[in-house]
C-alpha cells in the first residue's frame, strides 16, 4: 500500500536539490530579474549617449546603418584599458552583439573604425557609456 503524501514528498525533495543547485552555482534573486537594454548603432551614432543599467543587466548593439560598427571599451584610442573588457571587432549591416555587465562601474565605449575618422575630420567621434548600478 502506498503512502498518500508520497507525491508531495518527493515534489519537496526536488525543490529542495533545485534551490541547492541554484545556490550553489551562485544565482543570485538580482540576476533572475536581469533586463536586456537595446542601443542601436545608425548614422555613426549609438542610439543612448549614456544608458543606466543594474547590475547582471545585458546591452545589445544593433547596427541598423550601412556600414559596419564596433563596441570597443575605452574612452579613446590611447586608454591604458582599451578593449576591456568589451571587444567586439565587427558587428555587420543588420547584426548585433551583446555583453552582459556582472560588475558596477562606468564603462565607456566607442566603434574605433569611427573614432579615428571622427577625429580626423574633426567631427562628433562615435561614442557613449554604460553606467551599471548595484
């Protein structure tokens, strides 16, 4: 004969491994609920100049322009701390590419194909920055 209340037993066995296995990958409740922010790259400009984001949050870069872009981080082309930790070499006509920030801070970027161009030219350089809050 079996036991009535061996169905729900087991259904807490299980959500107990499941909340076990959860913690123990280091999920946090903040990164369930992370967003996906969109930032479009046409006429040589990113679509936000500054875009405030929450921590475990994801940026996805569309180049909806004519021409191929990059997100490279870096305030220009001679930051010590140039493509990191962002480094996309090309994003293509009608493609994206998306990074998701797992630390606080600000994280400025730019396309460098359009950052030299812009500065040689003396035109507005193809810039902006991400700010991400605990």
């Amino acid at each position: 004969m079996r036991d009535r209340n061996d169905g729900s037993c087991r259904k807490w066995g299980l959500l107990r491994v499941l909340v076990f296995f959860l913690l123990g990958w280091g999920v946090s409740p903040q990164l369930a609920s992370a967003e996906i922010h969109e930032i479009g790259m046409k006429d040589r400009r990113f679509s936000a100049e500054t875009m405030r984001i929450k921590l475990g949050d994801t940026v996805k870069w569309v180049n909806g322009d004519q021409e191929p872009h990059q997100v490279v981080s870096g305030q220009d082309l001679e930051d010590p701390n140039l493509g990191e930790p962002m480094m996309e070499n090309l994003i293509l006509i009608g493609e994206h590419y998306s990074f998701t920030f797992d630390k606080p801070g600000r994280y400025p970027y730019m396309c460098s194909l359009h950052w030299a161009k812009a500065m040689m030219t003396g035109k507005v350089a193809m810039s902006a920055e991400i700010i991400v809050e605990p």
